[in-house]
C-alpha cells in the first residue's frame, strides 16, 4: 500500500512537470509566459507571482463544498484566486519593486482565471486527498516556473546577451525575440521539441517493458 | 460626436493594432480549443462580445467611482470578477428562465467564454486605455471581434496545420501556436515594429 502511494506521489509529482505540463503540453498558461517572460528577471517574478497564486488559490478553492452548483463554485474559485492576487503583489513589490509590478502588468492578475485554478480544481484536485493534491500542485507550479524562466533566459541570452546581471558575448542578437510573437514561435518550437522527447522517452519505456516481458517469459517456459 | 469617435477608435485599437490574441496573445488558450469547429468560433465570439461589453459598461462605474482610491489596483482583480460573475450569473439566469433549450446547449462551456484571459484581459486593459465609458464599451467589443479574427484565422488553417505533412510531435498545439506567432509577426509588420 504504502509503495503504491509512494508510485501515485511520485507520478502526480511529474505529471504536472511533464505529461500534463500547462504551457509546453496542454497550454493553458502560454499568454504571461509568451508576453512578459521575455527577460531573466521578469521570469523569475512571474513564477514567483504565479506560485504564490496558484498554490494560495487552489488550496483554498480545494475546500469549496461540492454542494454548491458549479455554476456558482467557478465564480467563488475565480473570486478565491483574485484574492490570492494580493499576497502576489505585495510579495512582488517587497522582492523586486513597483516597477516589476508594473513590468507584468495585466498578466499577474489574469492568472487568477487561469484554467488550472478554475478547472483542475474541479477535474483533478478536488478528488484527490490533500497530501497528494498539494503534491500534484507542487508539479504543475514546477512545471510552469521551469518553463518559464527557461523561456525567459532563452529570450534574455538571444535578445539582451546577458543573463540577469551577467553579459556575455554570443556573437549576434535577435531583437524580435522580445515581442509577443518571439514569444510565441519560441514556445510553439519549445512544445513541439519537448514532445518529441516525451514521446521518444514513452516508446522506449514501452519497449523495454515489452523486452522484460518476453524474458520474463521465456524464463517460465525454460 | 467626441463620444463616438472614441467609441471607434477603441474598437479599431483593439481589433487590429491590440488584437488581444495577436497582439497580447490574451485568451489563446481558448482559441485553440474552440478554432476547431465553426460554430465553436461564433459561439465563443457572441459569448465574448455579450460579456465584454455588458462588463466593460460596469468597470467603467467601479473605476469612475472608486479608481482614485490609493490601493485600488490591489481590489481591482477581485472587483472585476466580482463584476463579470454577476454579469454572468444574471444571464444563465435568465437563460435558465425563458431559453431553456439554449441554455442546455451552452451551460457546458459557458464559463469557458466567461472567466478567461481575454474577458478579464480586455476590462484590465480598458482600464489604462479606454476613455469615457464607450471608449472602455467599444475597447471590449473591439476585443471580442479581435478574437473572432483571430479564431476564423486559425480556423481555416486547422486542417492543414494537423495535416500528416506536419512532423507528429508538432501537431495540435506547438504548430498551432507558431501559426499564430507567425500571423502576429505579420500584423507587426503592418503596424511598424521598433526594436
């Protein structure tokens, strides 16, 4: 039993990290991420803002009883999770400044209806006991920040040759890297590579798996 | 006449120059859900213009009344879904009450239209571009019909982008986003890009 919920803790905890990731596999969150991500600094305060919302926003709408209709429970989750914009903000501004507030502009609060508040809550969370929803929850942040800051150092590296505070020469830069459709092609090529990975690293798990049965097998009939 | 024309060139603002997926690729997430089907395109756009205007009318009372208020922008998240919860609640009620039928039909993915990004992005943005109350009614019908460009856009392009052509780990999603980087790219280039 307990090896069982080590397995289920384990998988909930890379499900959100990479088979259900919310920007490379189901994009529910590209929009901040392909905007305002386009700097080191901005992603790193973007996933800071998003975990302090998320985390905030899905534990407590986890506790909404199911009595009430859906209907109704979406407007108490979107409420919750405005709610949990405010911790967000005041944690921006005390680590990195009004100017950084300002800098994510429209996309911190927009997170508060963000699909994986509104409707994981609802399809995944809910169900799940706690220790494992906060488990899962864990995932889906990580999955989020990584990607996040991946993209915006990407994007910091190509468009500003530096890394945060660091510079460094790489040769050539590319400023249309900056935009929101820099944003987007680096996204779509970044989802479509990681698929590709997750896919190839699926078959050959199967393949193994297939292997160890044929000799699992043929141990039996020796 | 002041007050039209500031009605008008929000909604052009907002349809072209700050086309909410193009230009903020706000509410993309949804696009690519409902750009699969037709109807889902109208459905979404009817959904988004019904909302957004009947929203964009009310934040624009919060935000005369109480947007000199010091920590105002701290509420603002909460008012505005406040705002577009009654809207939305109102109107399944009444829905509910004399279209049955329809209601049924839409109930759904209703919430889908309501609480997203381009709903509450529009009425965020309303409020640092929108002047006068038509201009934050015009800046959240212009999003709504953005929406729909953008969603008729990808429509058309949604077979050939999940055509056996396209390598299968780029299908669905990671091309469809690239297709819409790339239309975004060309509307810069209509607008003139600074770097």
């Amino acid at each position: 039993m307990s090896n069982n919920n080590k397995t289920t803790k384990k998988s909930g905890l890379f499900d959100g990290l990479s088979r259900q990731n919310i920007v490379l596999m189901s994009g529910i969150a590209i929009a901040p991420v392909a905007v305002v991500a386009n700097n080191f600094h901005n992603s790193a305060a973007l996933a800071l803002g998003f975990t302090i919302i998320a985390l905030l926003g899905v534990t407590a709408c986890r506790f909404i009883p199911k009595k009430i209709v859906y209907t109704v429970r979406v407007i108490i989750y979107a409420l919750i999770a405005g709610l949990a914009v405010i911790p967000a903000y005041l944690a921006l501004r005390h680590f990195y400044g009004m100017e950084m507030v300002e800098n994510l502009g429209v996309y911190l609060p927009l997170m508060a209806v963000n699909p994986l508040i509104l409707t994981k809550t609802e399809t995944r969370f809910s169900l799940r006991p706690p220790h494992l929803m906060l488990v899962e929850l864990l995932g889906y942040i990580m999955g989020f920040n990584i990607v996040c800051v991946a993209v915006g150092t990407t994007r910091d590296v190509l468009v500003n040759r530096q890394i945060g505070a660091i510079h460094f020469d790489v040769g050539f830069e590319v400023p249309a890297l900056s935009s929101t459709f820099g944003g987007l092609i680096i996204i779509g090529i970044a989802a479509g590579a990681f698929r590709q990975q997750y896919n190839m690293r699926k078959a050959r798990k199967i393949r193994k798996a297939e292997k160890e049965r044929l000799r699992r097998k043929m141990i039996e009939e020796l | 006449m002041e007050l039209i024309g500031s009605f008008i060139s929000a909604a052009l603002l907002a349809l072209f120059l700050q086309n909410a997926i193009y230009e903020r690729a706000l509410g993309i997430n949804i696009l690519l859900y409902a750009s699969r089907r037709r109807q889902d395109v109208i459905g979404f756009t009817l959904g988004l213009c019904y909302i957004t205007t009947l929203s964009s009318a009310a934040v624009w009372c919060l935000d005369y009344f109480f947007g000199d208020y010091k920590h105002y922008y701290l509420i603002v998240p909460v008012l505005y879904i406040l705002t577009v919860g009654i809207i939305y609640m109102a109107s399944l009620l009444v829905l509910w009450r004399y279209f049955h039928d329809l209601f049924k039909k839409i109930r759904k993915f209703v919430h889908l239209t309501v609480f997203n990004c381009a709903v509450l992005g529009a009425l965020f943005l309303n409020a640092q571009l929108g002047e006068g109350i038509l201009g934050y009614i015009g800046y959240g019908l212009g999003t709504a019909l953005g929406f729909a460009v953008a969603g008729f856009l990808l429509y058309i392009a949604y077979e050939r982008l999940n055509a056996e052509l396209v390598p299968a780990s780029f299908r669905g999603m990671p091309i469809m986003i690239i297709y819409v980087g790339i239309v975004s790219m060309a509307l810069h280039a209509f607008a003139g890009y600074v770097t």
